[in-house]
C-alpha cells in the first residue's frame, strides 16, 4: 500500500526524462520555447516545442508513435500526432490562467495539469 506510489512515480519521471530533456527552470523554459523572443509563449510556440518529444520518438515519422516506432510501454495506446497535439492545446489553454492568450514565466511554472 505504501509502495504503490512511489513505484509509480519512479516510472511517471523516468518516462518524463526519456520523453524530453526538460529546462529546469520556469526562466529556461520561457526561453528554450520563446522563439520569436518576445517573453512570452504563444499557443504556437507552445505546441511546437512541446511536440519535440513525440516527434524524436516517432521514428518512422508516419505522425503515429505506436509499436513500429520501438518497443512501448506496456498498457500503452498508440498516439497519433493530431490528438497529442489537440491535447497540448487544451493544456495551454489551462496554463493561461489570466486568459491574455500567451503563458508567461509564472503561467509555466505551474505544476502540470
Ligand atoms: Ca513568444
Ligand atoms: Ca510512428
């Protein structure tokens, strides 16, 4: 009973690290994903770099990351780009807490949904 969580903590961050290099900092994500420097995120930046992940483990790059691409996690559906992409967009949504429509530092910072 008290293992349980821990266990699958270990396997949500060992899956976080393997997905992404992530910045440590809500100051290094605002930059690593800031592309046209303006210090704030817009929803395009935001999908953009967030889909970096899904696309360096789609190696065949048919958009899909399912079982062609390497061997899956067990449980695990295959995920179309589309979807992956969709759901980054309701996150970002989320993450804008003061709706002006772009996520500064503070916005980032926020703990995942
Ligand atoms: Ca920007
Ligand atoms: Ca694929």
């Amino acid at each position: 009973m008290t293992r349980l969580p821990l266990a699958l903590a270990t396997v949500l961050l060992s899956s976080v690290v393997a997905a992404q290099d992530y910045p440590r900092t809500p100051a290094e994500y605002l930059r690593w994903m800031d592309t046209n420097g303006d210090g704030r995120i817009d929803e395009t930046e935001y999908v953009r770099y967030m889909s970096q992940g899904f696309l360096r483990m789609d190696v065949n790059g048919d958009g899909v990351l399912d079982a062609d691409d390497g061997p899956m996690r067990p449980g695990t559906r295959p995920t179309r780009l589309d979807q992956f992409q969709r759901n980054l967009i309701q996150q970002f949504h989320k993450l804008d807490r003061n709706h002006d429509g772009v996520l500064n530092a503070k916005e980032l910072a926020q703990p995942p949904m």
